[in-house]
C-alpha cells in the first residue's frame, strides 16, 4: 500500500509541476473518494448548499482547496486547474508593468481556469510593505502604514486609509488583503516596529475592530495577523524567533487585538512562526496544535486558520517543504500559505492517504475555506 501512495502522490506533483493548461489532475480510484464521502455528515446536513458543494468535490478538489498558493505568473494558467488551487497571493512582481485594466484581464484568466472562485490575496498595508500602491499606475503615492496615518490623524484618518485600499481592491478583482497587523510592538529595533500601529492594546484594538468592520462593508476578508502576536521578536524570514513572555502578559496585551478582530468577523487569523513558549516551548506557533487549541477553545475562534508563508527561513531550516505542510494541517490551519505548492499539494495527498491527517480535518478545513469564500461573495 505504501508504495500505491507514494506513486499516486508523485502523479499529483508531475501533474501540478508539468500539466498543460486547463489540464486536470489525474483521478483517484474510486474508492478513495468514497472513503472521503464516507466522513461526511448525515443527508439532513447536507441541505447546506456549501455541504452540498463540498460533496460534489474529488479527493483533489479539495486538497487544493487548503492552499493559498504564491503567484507564479508564468505557471499561473496551468497551476490552477492541474492543483485545483484555493486563491493566490499576489506581490509586488505581478503588479509591475501592469496597468488596472491589463490586471483586471489577468485575475480575469486566473478565475476562469479555476474549479471554484479563486481567493485573489495581496500585502497591501501601506509603509514598509506595499504590493500595488508603490507603482503610479495605480496610485498616485504609496499608502502610508497605519502608524503613520494615525500619526497624520488618529483613528479616523488610520480608518480612512483602510477603506481607500478597499476601494482600490475591489476595483482591481483582488478580493483578500492579508491584514490588519494586530501586532504591538515598542523597540524601533523590532521588526514589527514600523508595521504595527505604535498604540496601545485597547487602541490597537479599536484600529483592528474598525478596519474588519470597514472590509467587511466592502466585501473584502480580512486576516488577523500576526497571531499570537509578534511583540518585538525577531524576523521569522530569516530565522527562528523565540518569545518567552508569560501567557498573562500576552493576554493583558498582544491578544487583545486579536479579540477585537474575531468579535468584528474577521475573515481569517494569520498565525506566525514564533515559537511562544507560554504555549508552546518548542514548535513554531504555525506547526503548534497547542496555540491552534488555545485559538479555537480559549479565544472561541471557528473560522479560517491560515499559516504565514511556509516558505520562511524559520520553517524551511527545520523542516522539508512536504513536512510543515502534513505538520501544519495536523496543527490545525485551515490554509497554508505555499510558495512550494507543487511539492506541497503531493505532499499532503500522500498524508491523507497513509492517514497522517484524517479525511474528518480535511472536510472541517475545506468546509471553512468555502464558507469564506461564500461570506466574500464568490460563491
């Protein structure tokens, strides 16, 4: 049997890495989709047309469902049918050189070749990280980061700042900004330093509530990031960051925002890959089932989990590009943030079938993806 898995997970890397394009994956013999089938809930609960929906999906369909795949222009066209892939995350390479119209014809194609409507994801937070914003062609200047605008004018001018990136989005098809930061951060030597808001928990809180508020309005989902919060640690792309506060300081503190957000209806908590000792002393935060235990039970989180890039060096000197992802869905995420996809989409097939991660978590996972995708309007 293991051999069997092993060549159907290599058959789903060689169609995601060299399919033609509108080429589909290979089938699964029927009998892994019955299996599948099996988990799911009785026909009174599938009355839901989101059940219903998830019933109609292969055993393929819905593995790429769990994968917020980095953009790859030139594969683009290809990738999205052959992994059956859940949304991109766009950066600032595929808005160079484009114009709004020549970017609305691409998201365009992109959702045109997908199975279900894509998740169209971009950075755009103003200041130090800007996708779009940066070029003329979309905007006259960057916008700035929420610490200057709240600066420039307190919350209301931070607020108004959200809502002109919304309006920018929506015109553009792109449907997710993978924000508010959430982070509280004091030492102008953190990372998060210029990123973060500069305020205190409870007016941070406010930033965040209002912002969700403010996306929801206009359709686009939101994510909470960088849960449990990135305080003033050191950059996971380049390396393992450590916190060792006590839980009671992150409660009194950096977890407040996050709580406002969830209240407001977030679309999404982004979770990082700080390993927090308070509940976790040695995994990373995103491979971690404790913080994703504490998130749903202790803060009553149920909606889309989402890991920061596995792609991190925080993650890749640890772990091969195939393990975070089965670790990362064992933890508990919902979505994996994937430049490795390809390698990934295998990886994870393969999981399901030798039972590293059980048919009952993919269908929940699945299940929340779609639901989000029905709260943005693209089902």
């Amino acid at each position: 049997m293991k051999w069997i898995c092993l060549l159907l997970a290599a058959l789903m890397l060689a169609g995601c890495a060299a399919g033609a394009p509108g080429e589909v994956s290979p089938s699964l013999p029927q009998a892994m989709d019955e299996t599948a089938a099996s988990t799911l809930p009785s026909q009174t609960e599938a009355s839901d047309p989101i059940r219903q929906l998830l019933d109609s999906m292969t055993l393929e369909q819905r593995v790429g469902q769990l994968f917020l795949a980095r953009c790859d222009a030139a594969t683009a066209l290809r990738d999205i049918p052959a992994c059956h892939l859940g949304g991109f995350v766009l950066f600032a390479a595929d808005f160079e050189n484009q114009t709004p119209d020549s970017l609305r014809q691409t998201l365009a194609e992109y959702q045109q070749a997908a199975d279900l409507p894509l998740l169209l994801a971009v950075d755009e937070e103003g200041g130090t990280v800007t996708r779009i914003s940066r070029y003329p062609a979309f905007r006259d200047r960057s916008f700035p980061s929420p610490r200057e605008a709240f600066s420039a004018g307190g919350l209301l001018q931070a607020l108004t700042n959200e809502e002109e990136k919304c309006r920018l989005l929506q015109s553009l098809g792109l449907n997710v900004n993978l924000g508010p930061v959430c982070d509280i951060s004091t030492d102008p030597d953190a990372f998060m330093y210029r990123r973060s808001l500069g305020q205190d928990a409870e007016t941070t809180a406010d930033f965040v509530s209002g912002t969700v508020k403010v996306m929801n309005a206009y359709s686009i989902g939101s994510v909470l990031k960088h849960f449990p919060g990135y305080g003033n640690n050191a950059d996971t792309h380049t390396g393992l960051a450590v916190d060792n506060r006590p839980l009671e300081e992150l409660e009194q503190s950096d977890l407040i925002p996050f709580a406002a957000g969830i209240e407001a209806g977030c679309g999404a908590v982004l979770v990082s890959h700080t390993v927090v000792q308070a509940l976790d002393a040695d995994t990373p935060a995103s491979l971690s089932s404790n913080v994703h235990q504490y998130l749903r039970e202790t803060m009553g989180y149920d909606g889309v989990i989402l890991t920061d890039d596995l792609s991190m060096q925080a993650i890749t000197d640890r772990y091969g590009a195939g393990e975070a992802a089965v670790l990362a869905l064992q933890a508990g995420n919902d979505l994996l943030c994937s430049t490795d996809y390809a390698e990934q989409y295998a990886a994870v097939l393969g999981a399901l079938l030798d039972g590293r991660v059980d048919f009952d978590s993919l269908n929940a996972s699945v299940m929340r993806v779609l639901k989000w995708k029905q709260s943005l309007g693209l089902l």
